[in-house]
C-alpha cells in the first residue's frame, strides 16, 4: 500500500517526465521561434541556377532539392505556386514538419504550367 506521500511524490515524477515529453514534441526549431519558416521542395527537373527568387523569397537550389527559410508572409500554398511557377513542376513540398498530400501537390503545380 502506498502512502500519501509516495503517491505524491510519483505523481510529480510522472507529472514532470510528461512535461518533458510534451516540451521536446511541441518544441519549435529555431527558425520557426524567430517567426521564419522551413521550407523544402523536390524538383522534377534539376533547378537552372543555385539561387532563385520566387516571390519574395531567395530558394537555394542544388539538383532537385530547394531550401528556403523566409517569414510566412502568405499561405504555404502560395510559396508552393510561386517556387513552381520560377522553377518548374515539384515532386514534394515542405513547410517545417508538414508535408503537402498528393492534391496540394497537384494545385500547386498548375502554376508551373
């Protein structure tokens, strides 16, 4: 049997591993906690030139890979057209942690057209 203060005392300790676990799964990257975002794209064709603008923000090409990291000033969806529209049609495409499905791909590369 456990006495109160044993059940306190494991309530806390578990209380506090919880707390750490929920801080280091929300925690932003450090970009992200500067107001900048993370963004990442797969081109179907290797990228012109290593340095491109497309809208207001300055994507770093190597191959078919582009990174970006620039204030999200409109929706993903639009830094998505715009890069596609400057570069060409995308195989993926990533702000931070969250990845565009297969339909948001498809909208996005009608710009390219």
């Amino acid at each position: 049997m456990l006495y109160a203060s044993e059940k306190l005392r494991l309530f806390i300790a578990a209380l506090g591993a919880s707390l750490i676990f929920v801080t280091a799964a929300v925690a932003p990257s450090e970009a992200h906690a500067n107001g900048r975002h993370a963004f990442r794209a797969e081109l179907v064709q290797p990228a012109a030139d290593a340095k491109l603008v497309a809208g207001e923000t300055l994507w770093r090409c190597e191959g078919q890979s582009c990174t970006a990291v620039s204030e999200l000033t409109s929706s993903p969806r639009r830094f998505c057209a715009q890069l596609a529209k400057n570069a060409g049609a995308l195989t993926s495409f990533r702000v931070d942690t969250v990845e565009f499905d297969v339909a948001q791909l498809e909208r996005c590369n009608a710009a390219a057209d």
